[in-house]
C-alpha cells in the first residue's frame, strides 16, 4: 500500500505552531481511540488538537484531512476497531489501533509524548514490527558510548559521541540530519541510519558525534522565529558539533557527514568549517526543495500506474504551492509555506549548491543510492558533472540502496522504510576506507 507511510516526504520542513490537548487523566489508550474515532468522523479540527506541536505543524487540519483520504481508495470505507496494544520506549507510549477496513487490515499506530500529546503517526500493515536490530558488522564490546551535550546557551542540544576503545586520537565524523525534526540516529520506523553509521564507523576505529536536531528540541520556540533560515535550523549546530569534538581528548582529524537536506547543506558548512578535514555528501539534493517536493509526491502516486483524481487534485495544488514559493520576494507577506516562512525559502533560493562546492579545498566523498526516489540519481549526476574537474572531489552510486541508504528490490517507495534494515557494510567500509585514507 503506496501511502501507508504518513510522511510522503523527508523534505517536508516540520516546525510546530501549536500545544496538543489536555488530556486529563485518560489513559493512552483512550486518547489513541478517541483519535481514530475522530478520523472516521472526519472531526479533524478537533484531531488535530492532539498533536504536540512539530506533528502539527506537519499535519494542520486540512493536512490530516488528505492523509486520512488518501489511504482509504486503497483500504476501503472504515467498518471497527478490532483491537489495541502498548508498547513503550523511553519517554513516549506507542499504542497501536488495529482497525478493520472493507479491503484490508491497519494497524494505526500512535505515539505520545509524556504530556500525552501525539508526536507520531503511521498507518501501518498488522503486526509491522519497528523494532531496531543492531547490524550484523557492529562489534559493541570495540566501543564506548557517552551522552553529551552539543551548543550551550539558548541551543544546548543532547547527543551521543560513540568513541572507539584505546587511547586515539581517533578520526571523528559529525552526523548532519535531513529535514525534519530529527533525533540523534534520524530514525524512521524501525531504521536508525544514524546509528548503523556510528556502530559501523566504531567498529572501524572512527568516532562520531549525532545529536538531536534542534527543531526535535525547540520546535514549539522556533516555530516564531520569521527570520528562520538552514542556519538556524541545521548549520550553527553543526559547527558547534565541531568546535566540541576540537575540544575533546583523544580525537584526531574530524569529518563532517550531511544526509539529504544535511548533505545539500555540507558545501555552505564547509565554507565555514576551513579546519574540517573532509566531508561526506550522502544523497545531498542539487535542485530546489519545492521542486523536489513536487517531484516526490508526483513519483508517489504514480507508483501504480494510476494517478486517481483525487491525486491529479492535489499535484495541482502542490504545483500552486511551488510557484507560489517560487514568486516570493522580500515584501511577501510572513505565512507559513509547508511549515516555513518567506525567509526560510529565499534563503534557499540564494544558495548556488554546486558553485559554493567548487570552493571547498579538502576531500569530498559523494555518495547515492541508485533507487533512491527523494534525492535521485539526476542529482548525483549534476553533482558529477558540475565538479568533474575538482580532483579533491570522490563519487560513488550503489545499484540497491534507497533514500536511507538501505537496501530493497525494484521501486523505492514510502512503504518500504517500514520493512525495517541497516546499512549494508560495504557503505561502512567505503566510507571507512575513505577517511583513513
């Protein structure tokens, strides 16, 4: 099912703008039933007002209104709640509503925070485990983990620096998220890319450095600030990741990794990081955000050959929205665009990616899944054709990974992130091999 994955796109920008409800002393439970009731009710202004503030600014009414329609041509008309299940995972309750469709099962899990507002939904096939398995290369007992802080001030944001046993100096690579608000090992579903890469790279005798992703932490705080840009929302932290890691004892050269929006980002970072030693684009975007977005939802739909009306609809209205990001100016006026303002997009729209890399002097390492549908592989050729004659520049494409540099067969799809996997170690070693180089 195409579109059982609630986030259609990595590259949607999630900045909340509201609280969630009170919810009294009702258990989990309850609230999560309650929540699906509103959905078959479609009584989505009131649904909506379970959300703590990232995933509302995700899914505004309207928002959750098109989700909720769009898995319904491919699950049928709603018919009962059948059953419901907890887990628990640190500080958040996953409780998953199964419900019985006409066509098909669903498992519509939710999960709250510990204010008990939802901070996560998916609509999932029954009995979808996301639980993270550990890659088979990690060798734990060859590692240590410690938890850190990255920034101070009004910014300090939690992380995790995975250090290699021994005395050093160790190498050390600065993990940089995509969109979103991100936690330290960016999961999605059951994937923990981040953390494949740490436990790989530490097997490997290289340190890294993943934290939470500022909108993660300050999402409701920056949610006001219309002067928001990439700075703010990715490039300080990942500069104070540096100054940190030059700190701490018994680490060597240091490396900075960008994933997706993280990776479109490294040539802007470098500028600013001349003491860095090299950098590592993972699926880094070379053409416009919105133009990206367009093309994604655009792919999604198309995926079984048929673009119902319903999804013609809201091309249309995603195009509007594109040209609408498109015709900004300095005099727009301050409203939230997909969850960013003005500002935010101009900034973007300023940046030449591919001039500002041919500026970078240390080693570069290029790397993209080749069924990838986010970040494609018409991206990674113009970052080969437009750095052809930077000889500090490395390129390499892996014929089965996705946009989480995953394996998987045939399309690429939103479903596919749910199947759970690691990074295969062949990327480990490429990228290993590379840095002790």
């Amino acid at each position: 099912m195409k579109k059982f994955v609630l986030f259609i796109s990595l590259f949607i920008i999630l900045i909340g703008i509201c609280y969630g409800q009170q919810a009294g002393d009702k258990s989990c439970e309850d609230l999560a039933k309650e929540f699906v009731d509103l959905l078959v009710k479609e009584d989505f202004k009131t649904a909506e007002n379970f959300f703590d503030s990232t995933v509302k600014g995700l899914l505004p009414e309207e928002k959750l209104k098109e989700t909720w329609k769009s898995i319904l041509p491919e699950t049928g008309s709603f018919k009962k709640q059948t059953g419901i299940r907890k887990e628990k995972k640190s500080e958040y309750d996953i409780i998953y509503v199964t419900c019985e469709f006409e066509k098909t099962s669903v498992d519509i899990q939710v999960v709250f925070n510990i204010k008990k507002e939802i901070s996560g939904l998916w609509f999932l096939p029954p009995g979808t485990s996301l639980e993270y398995k550990i890659p088979a290369y990690a060798k734990p007992d060859s590692f240590i983990e410690k938890e850190v802080t990255v920034g101070s001030g009004e910014w300090p944001l939690p992380g995790t620096l995975t250090v290699p046993k021994g005395t050093g100096p160790f190498p050390a690579v600065i993990l940089v998220h995509g969109s979103g608000p991100n936690d330290r090992d960016e999961t999605l579903g059951s994937n923990k890319p981040f953390k494949d890469l740490a436990f790989g790279l530490a097997s490997q005798g290289i340190a890294t450095l993943r934290y939470e992703k500022r909108t993660k932490v300050y999402g409701e705080k920056m949610v006001s600030m219309k002067e928001l840009t990439v700075k703010e929302e990715s490039m300080d932290d990942a500069l104070e990741a540096v100054k940190f890691l030059q700190k701490t004892e018994g680490i060597g050269k240091i490396f900075i990794a960008g994933h997706s929006l993280g990776g479109t980002l490294i040539p802007r970072i470098a500028v600013l990081a001349p003491d860095i030693s090299g950098f590592i684009i993972l699926a880094g975007a070379t053409v416009p955000l919105e133009d990206k977005l367009l093309e994604q939802i655009t792919y999604i739909f198309s995926l079984d050959g048929n673009i119902t009306d319903e999804e013609k609809a809201e091309l249309e209205e995603t195009k509007k929205t594109v040209e609408k990001i498109k015709a900004l100016n300095e005099n727009s006026p301050h409203e939230l665009i997909y969850g960013a303002y003005p500002k935010y997009w101009l900034d973007l729209r300023e940046y030449n990616i591919l001039e500002t890399a041919k500026q970078i002097k240390q080693p570069v390492l290029i790397l993209q899944g080749e069924r990838d549908y986010q970040v494609t592989m018409e991206d990674f050729k113009l970052w080969k054709s437009g750095l052809a004659d930077q000889k500090n520049v490395e390129f390499k494409s892996y014929p089965l990974l996705n946009h989480l540099f995953i394996e998987g067969k045939g399309d690429s799809s939103p479903q596919e992130y749910l199947l759970g996997g690691n990074i295969p170690e062949y990327v480990i070693k490429d990228i290993s091999e590379w840095i002790k180089k």
